[in-house]
C-alpha cells in the first residue's frame, strides 16, 4: 500500500472542495477589475474630449472662425483680432504714443535723520501717497542716502506701484530716479517737500531732470488733423471692434497713414475644426478599443456588450449629424468614413464659410454654464450625462463595481476560511489513517517475520 501524504492529500481534497466556487469569485473578480480599468480609461477619454470642446467655446470673444489683422508698417506697432473682428481695411495715423513720466534728482545729499520728514508723491491725476524720510535708515548709520530714499517711496503703503523709485550711478554721479506706473499724462510726478525741515536735501529736490515727458497717445482715425482724433493714456488701442492694437512708435509729419487690414483667418479657422476632428477621432479610437468583440484570440473588451457605452456611441453619431441653425457640421466639409473616423474636406469648409459667414459658429455653438447650443452644446451635454462627477453614469457605475468589489472581497475571505475548514478537517482523517497505515505495516512486517521463524 502507497505511504499517504497527509497535507497533499488535504490541499487536493479542500481544493477540489473549493474549486467551483473560487474559479466564480476569480472570474467575477476579474471582470469587475476590467470594468474598472475602462470605466478610468472612459472617464479621462470624455475628459479630455470636453476640455477639446471647452477651448473651442467657452465665452463670447471664442469662435471657431478666425480673423486675422495686419498694419502696412509693422514698425508702429503690432496688431492682433478676434472673430468679432469685421473684415475690412482701415487707416490710422500715430501723431504721439503714450509715455510714462520720468524725472531725476541729481546727487541728492545725505543728511542727518532728524533732517528727514515726510515726502509727499502725487501724480496729476490726483493720487497721491506719502513717504516717510525720517524712518528710511534702513542701516543705521545716522544719515539719509538716495538709496534709502528710493527704497522709502517704494515701499510707501499707499504706493501700490503708482511710482517707481531708483538710483542710477552714471559718470560717477547717482541719481535718484522717479517713473510713473503707467503712461499718460496723467502720469505727471510732483513732489511735495513742504513736510521736510529746511536742508539741502529739501533745496535739492527743487531742482529736477525730466527725462521722459508724461504723454498720452494721439491717433487719427484717417488722415491727420483731418479724421477722428483719438487720445488715450494706454498705448494699446481697442476703437475698432475685436481688434487690439498696441502702439510702439510715432509716425513723422506728413506721412501717409497706415493701414489696418481685417481678414479671414482660413488657416486659423482650419486648425481649429482640425482641433475638434482630432479630439472626436481620440475619443472614438477609445470607444472602439473598449467596445471591441475580440477576435484571434484577443479577449472581448469590458464593454463589448455593454448596452449603455453603445448607446453613447449612437447619441455621438447622432450629434454629429445633426443640422443646428439650418446647417450641419458635414455641410462645413467635416465628414465621416464607414467606420465614423472624422475628416476634412478643406475646400468644402472654406466654399460654405463663403456663402455663410457666420453658419460655422452657429453650427458649433458653444459649451456656456448657463446655456450652450449647437454641436459643442450637444457634445457638452453627452460628456456631462457621464462625467458629471455626482450623478453621472462613471460615477453610479463605479460606485457600483465598488460594491461589487466589496462583496467579492467579503466572499472570498468565506471561502478562504471555507477552505482553511476543509483543509483541516482532512489533514485530520488523513493523518489518522496514516497512523492506521503505518500500525498495520507493523503487524504485517511482525507476522511475515513470526512466519520465517517457524519455517527455519
């Protein structure tokens, strides 16, 4: 008879026992695992398929539509546009850009402290702040220096960046430098040194260098002292609708104007429906993989039978399309193969731009808060019925794996101790019917042996 190995014996036993029920919990497990994994890979693909959206839309200025603005001389300044921006040309001549006021104080001298006093700044406009001299020893050594000074205006409380205070050594002469925040004439720095004992130090600030005027910037809207005349603090200039442009040079007498040309941005317009072709094409490349049957000996994906990912595929086709405001996303040359992979037909995008200026934008809407509308408002709303981080079907879907998790865990903590039970009531039988093996391999072996002592 074989020698029994009590512990082998016990694991097959318990295992056989056992098997049914852990290769359920092991398949269960393994399919909530893969739900998981891709209800993650779904969450950051609808994710990052609505920031895609979002940066197409968003607010009023966005727009799919590009316009793109140039001057004739790229020496007066640079030029930027919105879609809000009318195609058209028009004429400008830069009389004076704005400059900020700039005065010096020449080897202004270091006085005792109790020469100090408060120095008043104020600017044309009105604002005004004080700086105290009197508590500008920063090093303590008794005297007041141009450097302490410069650092008493700047860090004046009611300063906030108003005025700017430096020294600058040149020749071997330091002097203390004041420069207005911003341009305009309105910029213009007076001091007030009316709160400072009579010194040198006072006498001195009667005495300035002005090296940068406060001016505002002029421009002729047309031809100059004939056209509009337009005056501002700012050298950015915002008097045509959607385009910004930021003034850097005055132009001489007797120029010609320049010239300011809106226009379509065709390029612009393309990359940006390439934008969103590219985003819907990433998302559906995860869709697919994750609706995917398998086949040569692939395995079939988490949701390849999954009733609700395949309707949300169907609603995507759908919104595609779809007609918003009379036109459709495909009248616009976006298109898609047998399979739903998006393309563009470029020529056919620009040939419908041209018939309908203002159809693209319509057709793509926007993903606003409060109310969204056209293609990017369906495909927001798609997006938003799974992602919402509350109630939307990601969410309910994870929470229910989660549980589902939970009690496979529980489950198969009960088999384990299942098994640990069947185990060890095995190894006991067996053990005892070792101990029987081995006590009737004794009486044998003494028999056999009784039997070859009467034979002898």
């Amino acid at each position: 008879m074989a020698d029994i190995t009590p512990s082998t014996m016990a694991s097959q036993l318990a295992t056989m026992y056992t098997s049914a029920a852990q290769s359920l919990i092991t398949s269960q497990t393994k399919s909530a695992q893969a739900a998981s994994t891709a209800l993650t890979k779904l969450q950051s693909a609808l994710s990052a398929f609505d920031t895609a959206l979002n940066s197409l839309s968003g607010s009023a200025s966005k727009s799919v539509v590009q316009r793109g603005a140039t001057l004739s001389n790229p020496a007066i300044g640079t030029v930027t546009a919105t879609a809000t921006a009318q195609p058209g040309n028009y004429s400008f001549f830069v009389e004076q850009v704005a400059a900020r006021h700039q005065v010096a104080f020449e080897d202004l001298p270091a006085v005792p402290v109790s020469l100090g006093g408060p120095l008043v700044v104020t600017l044309a406009d009105g604002r005004s702040f004080t700086a105290n001299i009197a508590t500008a020893d920063q090093n303590n050594d008794g005297t007041i220096s141009q450097a302490e000074i410069a650092r008493a205006i700047n860090q004046a409380t009611e300063n906030q960046g108003n005025v700017t205070a430096a020294t600058v050594t040149v020749g071997g002469k330091t002097q203390l430098v004041l420069s207005s925040g911003q341009t305009g004439v309105n910029s213009r720095i007076t001091l007030d040194t009316s709160g400072l004992p009579n010194s040198d130090l006072k006498t001195a600030f009667t005495t300035s260098i002005e090296l940068s005027a406060a001016r505002d910037a002029i421009v002729w809207l047309g031809d100059k002292d004939a056209g509009i005349k337009l005056q501002q603090a700012s050298n950015t200039l915002t008097a045509v609708d959607g385009v910004t442009i930021t003034l850097a040079k005055a132009m001489q007498s007797g120029d010609a104007p320049i010239s300011l040309t809106v226009s379509n941005d065709d390029s612009g317009t393309s990359a940006n429906v390439k934008k969103f072709i590219d985003a819907y094409n990433t998302l559906k490349k995860t869709l697919d993989d994750l609706t995917a049957n398998g086949k040569d000996g692939v395995e079939r994906a988490a949701f390849a039978s999954d009733a609700g990912v395949l309707s949300l595929r169907n609603r995507m086709s759908n919104a595609l399309r779809q007609s918003y405001g009379g036109l459709s996303l495909a009248e616009f040359g976006i298109n898609a193969d047998r399979n739903g992979t998006l393309s563009l037909n470029d020529a056919k995008l620009q040939k419908t731009l041209a018939a309908h200026p203002e159809g693209l934008d319509a057709v793509f809407g926007n993903t606003g808060l409060t109310t969204s509308s056209g293609a990017l408002g369906a495909f927001h709303s798609i997006v938003k019925s799974w992602t919402d981080s509350a109630s939307g079907q990601i969410k309910q879907r994870q929470n229910s794996v989660q549980a589902q998790q939970k009690t496979l865990a529980t489950r198969q903590t009960r088999l384990d101790n299942q098994y640990t039970q069947a185990y060890n009531r095995y190894l006991a039988q067996f053990t005892q019917l070792q101990s029987l093996q081995a006590r009737m391999n004794d009486t044998s072996s003494l028999l056999s042996n009784l039997g070859n002592f009467g034979t002898s």
